[in-house]
DNA sequence: CGAAACCGTTAAGCTGAACTGATGCTCGAC
DNA sequence: GTCGAGCATCAGTTCAGCTTAACGGTTTCG
C-alpha cells in the first residue's frame, strides 16, 4: 500500500519544486526527505522524479500520482473534521494565520466573539506573510488563514485549499485635496506626479498599487514604504504623499485627508486545507469572523 | 494527520467483530493490534470503540471513521493501479482466489489467454472457501478473485469490494429420469421423495441446494455431501440420488442421466479490491476470463 | 576560468515507533 | 465454580526513518 507520508512529500514538492525548500517547509532535513522520495519511486515501480540539472521535476506520473495524494489527503482532512465535530466539547489550539491589516481590524473582535461562543477553543494568531500562507496551510503549521486579493492581483487556486469570501470592501485613494475625474484611471492620473506611500516591495498591498496605476497609465513616484495603513494616512495628512488604502484601513481617517472611492475592491477570504471545512473550529472561526465584519 | 494503517485496523475491524479476528487477518498478533487501535483512538480524541463484555464494538463515530477509511483506501488503489498502468510492461504476480468449480471450469483456459497475452503476467490461483474470499481480497493477500451468488443465497455487498459479472447460467435438475412439472417447484417437488446429492455443508452450494427445496415446499433428504459436480453426476448417473447443477459443471453428462433446465440462475462475477478495477492486471485478467466463458 | 554556493544523493549511526511474547483481568459458557 | 475466549498492559526487541557528515554535479559570480 502507497505511503500517505511520503505521498505528502510528493504533493509539497509539486508545489515548491525543490527537495530542500519541500524539507524546510515540513522540517525535516533534505536528506530525509530525499530517501523517502526514494522509496516512494521504489514502492511504485515507476520513475516520479526526473533529474534535471541540480534540480528535480515530476514525471507525468508523478503528477498522477500528485493528484491521488491530494484527494486522499482532503478525505483524511474530512474525517479529522467530523472526529472533532463528533467531539462535542471544541476545545483544543486553532492556529489563525493573518495579515497585518487583519490581525489589527478583524481579529480583535472575531477573537472576542469567539471566546463567548466557545471558550473552550484557544486560538494562536500569527502574523504571516500572504505568500508564506498556503505553504504553511498545507504544512498543517495554520489551520485557518487570512488573505486577501486586489483586482490587478488574482490569487493564484491551490488544488489543497479551500476558501470562503468573508469581506469585499472598496478601495480610496487618499490625498489632501479633492480628487478629480471620473472613474479610476482618471481619478489616479491626478495624482500622477505626487510622491506615492505604498507597502513594502514584495508585498501584495505593493504590486497592487504599482498594478493600479500602471493600468492609469503612469508608474507612481514611491517616497515611503509603510505598511499599516493608519501611519499611511497620518502620512498623507502631512502631505508626505497620496497612497491607495482598503475600507478597513480607513475607518477615522486623520483630519484634512480626502477619501476618494474607487471601483477596484479589495476582497478577503478565509483560507484552510481542503476538507477541513467541515471542522467545527473552523466552521467558529468563520462565524466570529463573519459577526466581526457585520 | 490520521494514520492510515490503523484506519485500516479499524475497517477490518468493522468487518470481523474481534480485535483478534483482524490480527489473524493481518497476521499481526491481538496485542498490537490492540496498541494501534488505542493510538488511533487518543488520536482522534473519541472514543471509537465501545468494551462490551469481552468483545468490542464500534461507536458511531467509528462506524463514520470506516467510512472515511473505506474511502482513503479505495483511493489509495486506484492510484496503484494508475501507476501499475504507466508502467507499461505489465510484469509482476497476480493473486487469484476461485472456488473449486471455476478453478476446474474456467481458470485453465483462461490463464492460457492470459498468458497468451500478456506473457509477463505471473497468475497465482488460490482455491478459497467463498466466505474467505472477501476478507483475503481487502487484506491483499488476493488481487481477484471468482465468486458466484445463486438465486436464493444473494451475496451481500461489501463496500471495500467491486465485483463485475461473468457468467450468468442456468441451474439444472439431474435425475436419472425425466422431471416432471411445469416451473422449478413442481419440477423440483417430483423429487421430494429421492435421496439429494448436495455440496458440503457451509458452502454457499449446500445452501442453495436445500433453500431451492424449501422454496418448492420440502426439506430435501440429503444422502451424499460431494463438491465435485462431475463426482456428483456420475453418482447420479448410478441412481445415488438427484442434485442441483449449475450449467458448468453439467458438460458432458454421463449415459443416462437427465438434466432438465430450471429458472433459478447462478451467476458468477469477478471481484477486486474497489479501486482497483482500472489496475492493467485486473483488466487483463477478466479480459481473459471472459474470453474463457466465450 | 576558477571559486563559491546550491542541490541532491549516499553512507553511517542513532532514536523512537511498533511488534512480539508474557501476564493479568473480565466476561460468558458449561 | 472452573475453564476458555478476548482485550489490555508491560517489558523487551527489532527495524524504519531520521540526522549528521561527506561527496559529486550544476549553476552563478567574481
């Protein structure tokens, strides 16, 4: 019988491509998890993995065989949900995953409600990286994630995750002095030449300001590099530049700031492993996050 | 994440009832069967079985894990299976499990076409008691396996098995002197009063044999207990008695003996591990059995 | 073009999970 | 009551699978 450990191995080095980012991701050393691909090629008596260069790439049955452990995965998944709905109490550790953005304006109050439907359960928040998120997802470090996407910026589908949409706000443009123009491109081209505020590079929050204006026409003029969108808009209020803020980062906006609604949107999901959506933590979870966005 | 091989141990369990009845059938010993169970049991954090006396049995949620088991599993075959199909040449052993009538009836010429075909297949026969089969097919320790239901004796589904059919024949009446009567229960009512030839008792064949008579309205006076239908044809060809054939076992009736068709049927189906039907072995297999029964 | 960094594999040694065998307990049958 | 069947527990042992260390090949960079 094949070895859903080793099967699991397969499946991360699907995603990630190398033996020793797939052995970073699930702890082990490369070596580890070299000897076990071994034996899984051993086990299944055709080649999985081809060796090309210094890096190694999936066979056709090898990405057969990819899908297989997917789908046995999710059942197992499934069958660990109805164990803890069949459970009763719900108690136990779940670990949230988040974006700034989110631990700071969802989850204080989702956390609140949470502990008044059920105290029992002791949630563990981690502030994560949106790329880190489905990696870590699968590596069954978070069971519950966070994330967002931007018009402009699509997330990519993840065959082993599951997500439900939780928040679907506008975007504003921030200035100090009335926008002008009709529609997007045009209320952006007017602040073509001011200096822009926008997150880190590397960050979705960053492609998808430099995205929206390219779509406008022009590449912004980055001055600052900020993350938390409150300290963006005491930025702006000072005049140090224009920025792209979501709803949730504008509610109280500083004295003198304009706000300006956009039709590009910004939408935020909550994320698991596929078949947990059925996991009476998870299905909490999403309803204390659903009260705390109304 | 779930162990897979003790959700094994616990679908056996669900099948056999006794925690040593599954060590026998993994050939483990009661006692680690016992450990993984309760390992699969702190696991899961519910309890899975219930101590009832000195027996176990399952609780609901066990009952749903196998289920999930059931499900796992399957998909674990056809993966095997889809990787037994990239392979290509189509090499290695297959385990077959008939009872005595198809090992003599259909088996020979059809492991011919089989090796006909496919040169590098390596069929192992197996002669199994009928009730053995299902438990040796889920433990693997046979690949396919022959198994015929009669009229009367339906053979109860198991959900860790797949079966597709192979022969659908009539029973016959074999007597030394014309049958009387329209329809089975007059036919086989004529005979009330003779001595019957029937199959060992515990085989679905005894049982079949004495239901039939109980459905035409009488116990049958059993004389002989002969398996073998040739044996049994030749006994009643000398006036031992009358007995219940099916159409392969009544080729080439000796002088004398009078056969006289019936409505009940028997049919005779091939089964495999669920999931394992799309397995080259398996397809070649009932390919060549089917081409045997013409 | 050489060096360094990176990646995957292999060999050797060690740890812990899981199996066996022995023992004890409980329940049910005779 | 006694015996046997069945499950749990404990101690001992074995082996799969991990880590560490060392090696060979490939890519990149100075």
């Amino acid at each position: 019988m094949l070895d859903v450990r080793r099967l699991r191995l397969l499946r991360e080095l699907a995603y990630r491509g190398t033996i020793a980012a797939v052995a970073e991701a699930l702890t082990f050393t490369p070596s580890a998890v070299s000897q076990q691909l071994a034996a899984l090629e051993r086990e299944a008596g055709v080649a999985l993995l081809e060796r090309t260069g210094r890096r190694v790439a999936l066979t056709p049955a090898g990405v057969a065989l990819v899908r297989h452990a997917e789908a046995v995965l999710e059942r197992l998944e499934q069958a660990a949900a109805e164990l803890a709905a069949a459970k009763g109490d719900l108690s136990g550790t779940v670990r949230i995953g988040a974006f700034p953005t989110a631990t700071r304006a969802i989850l204080p109050s989702a956390l609140a409600a949470l502990a008044r439907t059920h105290p029992g359960l002791d949630p563990m928040v981690d502030e994560v990286d949106p790329a880190e998120v489905a990696p870590r997802l699968r590596a069954g470090e978070l069971d519950v994630a966070l994330v967002h996407e931007y018009d402009f910026v699509p997330a990519e589908p993840d065959l082993a995750l599951d997500a439900v949409p939780l928040l679907d706000e506008p975007m504003y443009l921030a200035t100090i002095r009335p926008g002008g123009g009709e529609g997007d491109a045009a209320t952006l081209l007017a602040c073509r030449d001011a200096p822009w505020i926008v997150s880190t590079p590397g960050t979705l929050c960053h492609v998808m300001a430099v995205r929206a204006c390219q779509a406008a026409g022009f590449s912004p003029r980055v001055r600052h590099h900020i993350d938390d969108f409150a300290t963006v808009l005491a930025m702006v209020a000072v005049g140090q530049g224009v920025a792209l803020v979501p709803e949730l980062g504008a509610a109280d906006p500083p004295e003198g700031v304009t706000l300006t609604a956009l039709s590009m949107r910004r939408r935020t999901r909550v994320a698991f492993r596929r078949g947990a959506g059925g996991h009476p933590a998870v299905v909490a979870l999403i309803a204390a996050l659903r009260s705390a966005v109304r």
